[in-house]
C-alpha cells in the first residue's frame, strides 16, 4: 500500500499521508514518498498549488518511535534512512515555485508538527492539536522544527512549547500564530478548497517569489533584501502574468492569470 497518496485536479495536488493505522507515523518508506511527491509537485507546471494532509483521525503522530524503538541496535541508521529523505521533501516543499496549503486534520505530533506547519496557509480543524514530542521521547528537534517554530511564535514561545514538551489545541495555535485558520472538522475540506482555488487564480511565479523572500528574511540585512526584491518585481513584472496584472489595473477590470512553466 502506497503511504503517500497524490491527486492531482484543476491545478492543484494534493498529498495525502496514508497510514492511518499508526496515526501515519512516519516511516523510511512514507519519508521517501513524501520526497517522490515533493519533487513531483515541484517539476510539474500544471501544479500552481499543494495540499498536505493526512488520511484519518491524526494528522501525522511524527517519527514512526515504536518502530525504531524495537531495534535498538540500528537506531542511527534508521533515523538516518528517515531525516534525510525527510528533510530533502521539506526543502523541497518549502522553495517549490508555487504555494502549499497544510490541512491539519487531528494531531500534529513531533515531526508532524513541523510537516503541519510548513504551509503558507495552515487550516486546522478544531480537534486538531499540536505537540512537539521529542522530550518525551529522549530526542532533539528535525524536520525543521527548530527553524520554523520561533519565526512563527516568537523564541520564548517556540521554547516553551519545545522545552516543556506543552500540547497546543488548535485555538491556542490561532491565537499564537501557529496556525492560519481553525475551522469546525466537518468544514475544513471546504475551507482548504476555498484557499486553493484563490491561490490557482493567482499568479502562480509571483507567489513563488514571495515565498523565497519571506524564507530568505533573517538570512539577510535589509540593503541585502531590497536588492532581492527589487530584482523579484521586476521579474514579476516582465512576466506574461504581471502584465495581464497591470494592464486589467490599467483598464479597471479582473485580471485571470494562466500561470508559466517553471
């Protein structure tokens, strides 16, 4: 059985974590899946937006622990086998050239935690809850973790939630910058496709930008970002989309962008 479904349909795929029975922990398979449809998404210029979600009542319990706990002996490599398609799939994610949206349906645990909140736009349903785990467990942050989690919360939050091992419902989430959105369960389906189809509409190499720019903020002075900018909007606006943009301003009508190969 495949543990990483992908659909795709009107511009958008979606990704869906599929091991339900475990919570869909994460495995040496799902990592590499996980990295197969990444780079899917990534190539495929029809996509002008991802979904990541899970199949079942977890959104993703986090490293697959009982797994590796039962072989003692080959931990390392095992976590090994796991980070590092892992975190090649997150890189991936995080820089593809168009927007992923997150739907985060249950629990959000350790490296599902970091997988949950690396959308652009993370819808949660209100069971939804998120834990990082790894005290709990004897380990240290991965999967981004300990990146994202102060340039969402601030450093004293992203420390207590860490160092505290602290559960986040999904309220707290909202209320912390955690999360985007926090929706009824039964309607989160419909508030994840009203995004998507909002992002599809949009210029989908503008956006891309926008995403580099905002990843590459604290890796920068402000001189070093203007530069940055100043050469993204001029990309942007040479583009077929950023022209369709400017002259429907011009003419005071809807602009419909179509998107460019990447």
């Amino acid at each position: 059985m495949k543990t990483v479904l992908v659909d795709c349909s009107g511009g958008v795929a979606t990704i869906t974590l599929n091991r339900p029975e475990v919570g869909n922990a994460i495995n040496v398979a799902l990592a590499n899946e996980l990295l197969e449809a990444a780079e899917f998404c990534q190539r495929d210029a029809a996509i002008r937006a991802v979904l990541l979600t899970g199949t079942g009542r977890l959104f993703c319990a986090g490293n697959d622990v009982r797994a590796i706990a039962e072989d003692s002996e080959k931990l390392v490599r095992t976590l090994n086998l796991i980070t590092h398609p892992l975190h090649a799939a997150i890189s991936v994610l995080s820089r593809m050239p168009k927007p992923l949206v997150t739907a985060v349906n249950g629990a959000a645990a350790g490296e599902g935690m970091s997988l949950a909140i690396l959308g652009d736009v993370v819808i949660a349903g209100t069971s939804a809850y998120f834990r990082a785990a790894y005290p709990g467990v004897g380990l240290s942050p991965d999967a981004g973790m300990s990146f994202m989690l102060p340039r969402l919360v601030g450093l004293r939050r992203a420390q207590q939630i860490l160092m505290l091992n602290e559960v986040v419902p999904a309220q707290r989430a909202l209320e912390i910058g955690l999360v985007t959105e926090v929706v009824a369960d039964d309607a989160l389906t419909a508030a994840t496709s009203a995004v998507l189809a909002t992002l599809v509409a949009m210029p989908t190499r503008a956006l891309a930008r926008t995403r580099n720019l905002l990843l590459a903020g604290n890796a920068s002075n402000l001189e070093e970002h203007l530069d940055w900018e100043a050469k993204a909007i001029a990309k942007s606006g040479m583009e077929p989309d950023g022209r369709a943009g400017l002259r429907a301003f011009k003419d005071r009508c809807t602009a419909e962008f179509k998107g460019v190969k990447n």
